[in-house]
C-alpha cells in the first residue's frame, strides 16, 4: 500500500511539474539530483562540470516531461537523459577517440570483495581515457547491451566491444598497481 | 563478456553512492527554468499591451480629432467668415447693381433725348405741321421720359439712402472684421503650433490650455480691477 501511495504521490507531483509547478520541479530535483549526480560525475571527472551536465539534462527532463509515459520508471528515465547528457558533453568538450584493433583482451580479474571503497572505484575510472570510460560506464554500471552503446556513442558494436575489453585491461593493470602499493603500505 | 564480478562490485557501490550538488545548483536550474518558461507569459503580456496601445492610441485619436472640431467651429471663426463675406455681398448689392441700373436708365434716357434732338433736327423745315405734331409727340415723349426720369431718381435715391447706410456699416464692419480676421489666423496658427508641438501628448495640451485659462481669466481681472480704480 505505501508503494502504491509513493507512486501516486510520485504521479501527482509529475504532473505539476509538467504544469510548470517549481515547488514540484524542486521535488524532482531534490530527490534525484543526488543520485544523477553521481552518475554524471562516473563519466565526468570534474565535480563542477559534472553538476553542470546534471542542470543541463534536468532541463531536458522538465522541458520533456510531458512526453514521459508513466509506465517505465521515472528514475530510469532521467538517468537515460542524463546518461545521454553526459555522453555529448564528452563529445562536445572532446574528440574521443576510439582504438578499434578489434583484439580482446582475456578477462581475469580476481574479485577483490568490497576493498575498494567508492571514492576508489571513482579514481580507477576516472583513470580511463573517455572512449574507454563511456562504454565501460554504459556497459558495466548501466547495463547497457553493445549494440544500444554502439548507437548510442554512434560506433560500431565491435567497437564498444574493443572498448570495453581495452578499459577492461585498464583497469587491471591499475587494480594490480592499486593492490601493490596498498600491500607495499601496510 | 558479461560483467565480472568486479564490475557489479562497481555498480552496486556506484549505484549506492549519492553526491549532493552545490547550493547555487537549483538556482541556476531555476533561473534557466524561468528562462525557458517565460516567452509564454511575454507572448500574453504582449498581447495585452499590444490591445492597450490600440485603446490608448484610439483614445487619442478621439480626443485628439473633437479638440480639431472644437477648434474648427469656434462660434468667432463663423462669424469672421460671415463678415467677411457679408461686406463683400453688401457692398456687391449696394454698388454694382444699383450703379448700374442707375447708368442704364440715364443711359436710356440720354439717348433717347439724343434720338428725339436728332428727329427734330432731321426733319425737314417744310413739314413744320409734322414737326409740330414731332414736336408735340416729342414733348410728350419728354415728359414721359422726364416722369420715368424722376420716378427712376427717387427710386435711385430711396436704394441710394439704404445704399449709403448699408456702405457704413460694411465700412464700419470690415475694419472690425479685418482686425479679427487679422486676428484670427495668429490664432489658427498656435493651434496648429500646439498641435504639431504636442504631437500626441495629452498631457502638454492640457497643461497649456490651464496655463492659457489662468492667463485669461488673470488678464480680464486685471483689467476689470483697473476699470473700477479708474471709474472711482
């Protein structure tokens, strides 16, 4: 029954927002901006710039309000217009470029249980060139299948797949030299 | 290539992590909120004021074209333009057609009495009978003439008596008429002063008629006040 009231509540404030309400435009903020946040600073290392990109798709979302279907989650969907927001910024602020050798690299990492704290998780991404970072977002955190990332970054699906492989080693070598100075530390 | 177990690590932490944004961040998100949202409302107000110029410049206009009508059929103008024109009818009726009646008739009666000497002086001395009865017929001739004469003289001098009273008083009149006439245009043209200076504005017309009020009605106890220290 509560979720069923949240939903409705979440329905009632959706469409004031669409009526250009700001206390409920403010409600939407405040209860996803956080979140959205966080998913713009995954692809965009600076803090400012990231809550720029988060103002610009809250933006969209109001602007486009009117055309969510009230089917799908609307957190969901703000993410997706977030996501898509952070992804032309990249492209905007920089010419990505994608190594497309078409090799795969072998898969071995070793679970490392919850080690890493997020601020880590954040460093070791952040250390990603752009191309490598968006796909690996996309694929891993999102959840993202290669050819909606193909389209979506405008490549080709063996692309994404390269990319992936390509940040996936990436981030190995640099979980290896994280653990080595951790182990050189204690 | 699904992701490892590492990777869901990663979005688990990543999904659970929140990162509050800057105070100031929902005010820019407001301030290009109102940005977006506003033309709307403009549009609205636009048409508001768009329809009050319309009202307001319609009023204008309205009050604008009765004070040019007011102006136009000012009771002194009619009357300058009567006087004006009166004299001219008056002097037209007294002198022209009267003269020349007048001419017309000595005229007549001169060359008839020419005609009636030429006869007489024609006709031949052996038909003194015929010139008796000429003579007779031309006196009476004469006579008639010289009633019709006196007839049309006293007539000429009744028309000749209104005449003269009718020419004095177009005398008298066009002076004053004139003075008016010289007048007026002055005055036509600080209207039109006023009205090409005010140009639309309300505001300077009334302002200048109050002044031009106080101006007139001070002037007229000024001299009613001096009348009566002169009369005591």
């Amino acid at each position: 029954m509560k979720v069923i009231n949240l939903h409705q509540k979440e329905n009632q404030t959706i469409q004031l927002a669409v009526e250009g309400n700001r206390q409920a435009q403010q409600k939407i903020y405040s209860q996803f901006s956080p979140k959205m946040l966080s998913v713009c600073r995954q692809y965009i290392k600076d803090i400012h710039q990231a809550e720029d990109v988060m103002i610009t798709a809250f933006m969209k979302v109001f602007v486009n309000l009117k055309n969510f279907e009230q089917k799908g989650s609307f957190e969901g969907w703000i993410r997706r217009i977030m996501v898509n927001e952070c992804i032309s910024f990249i492209r905007v602020q920089k010419k990505v470029k994608y190594l497309d050798d078409e090799v795969y690299f072998e898969e071995n990492f070793n679970p490392i249980e919850s080690q890493f704290s997020v601020e880590n998780i954040q460093f070791l991404i952040d250390g990603l060139p752009d191309g490598y970072k968006m796909v690996f977002n996309l694929y891993a955190i999102e959840g993202y299948k290669h050819h909606e990332i193909a389209s979506m970054l405008g490549i080709n699906e063996g692309t994404s797949k390269s990319q992936l492989s390509h940040a996936r080693k990436m981030l190995q070598q640099q979980i290896n030299t994280f653990k080595k100075h951790n182990n050189g530390t204690e | 290539m699904e992701p490892n177990k590492l990777e869901k690590l990663f979005a688990e932490k990543l999904e659970s992590r929140e990162i509050k944004p800057s105070e100031g961040a929902w005010d820019r998100l407001d301030a290009m909120l109102t940005v977006v949202e506003k033309p709307k409302p403009k549009r609205k107000f636009g048409w508001l004021y768009f329809a009050a110029s319309v009202v307001g410049l319609l009023l204008i206009g309205t009050v604008f074209f009765n004070q040019k009508d007011s102006v136009v059929v000012d009771p002194s103008n009619k009357i300058v333009i009567g006087n004006s024109i009166a004299p001219k009818e008056l002097k037209a009726a007294s002198s022209d057609p009267l003269n020349g009646e007048l001419n017309d008739g000595e005229t007549k009666d001169s060359a008839l009495a020419q005609k009636a000497i030429v006869k007489n002086s024609q006709i031949p001395a052996s038909n003194k009978e015929s010139l008796v009865t000429n003579n007779n017929q031309n006196q009476v001739a004469e006579v008639s003439i010289s009633n019709q004469k006196t007839e049309q003289k006293s007539i000429l001098s009744t028309t000749n008596a209104v005449s003269v009273d009718e020419l004095l008083v177009s005398v008298e009149n066009p002076s004053k008429s004139e003075k008016q006439s010289n007048q007026k245009p002055s005055i036509e043209v600080n209207a039109n002063n006023l009205l090409s200076q005010v140009d639309g504005e309300l505001e300077l017309t009334f302002r200048e008629k109050v002044i031009n009020k106080v101006n007139k009605n001070y002037q007229t106890v000024k001299v009613a006040l001096s009348n009566r220290n002169n009369q005591e």
